[in-house]
C-alpha cells in the first residue's frame, strides 16, 4: 500500500510524512501530506484516496482514525500491526509498523 511510499518520501525529501486512515462506514479512507493540510509539495493539497467495502483493526482493535507519522530519521509512530480486510473477504493484507 502507501507505507513503503510513504517511507521513501520522508527519507528523500528529509520532512516527515503523516497518513491518516479513517474508518467511515464501509469504507477506508487515506491521506498522505507533510502536516495536516499541506500535500507533498508547497502549496498542493494532501493526497487523498478510498477503498470501498474494507475496513481495518490496528493491533487487533477496530480504530476509526488512525494517523501514522513517518520521520525523516526513519522512525514510524506509532509503531504496531495493521490489517486491512475486503469486506466480502477477497482480501487481507497485514502490515507490521
């Protein structure tokens, strides 16, 4: 998904990256940017994207916003498990941060 992107960007570009993942009904949301409004370049927005019909469990718990922070110094906060599954079970991907 987005976290090896993620963790490229902030290394190469020495700022840090936050994604938000937001659990809204049947759907995953994600936005990518350097801070909370800002996109990867000055002045354009975050990147914004959806997955229909999945949700996901962070270290085993349903959350319904989740903002990950990848440093420039290669640290990832918070650090845990992720999973995301399809909804109608085609899919399921767990990810370890």
């Amino acid at each position: 998904m987005y976290f090896d992107f993620c963790k490229a960007m902030s290394f190469s570009n020495q700022a840090d990256i936050y994604l938000i993942i937001s659990q809204k009904e049947q759907d995953v949301y994600c936005e990518i940017g350097t801070d909370e409004k800002v996109g990867f370049f000055e002045n354009t927005n975050k990147t914004k994207d959806c997955f229909k019909n999945m949700f996901f469990l962070f270290n085993g718990k349903k959350v319904k916003d989740l903002e990950i922070i990848f440093s420039s110094t290669g640290k990832i906060v918070p650090g845990g498990e992720i999973k995301f599954f399809d909804k109608k079970n085609k899919f399921k991907q767990n990810k370890t941060i």
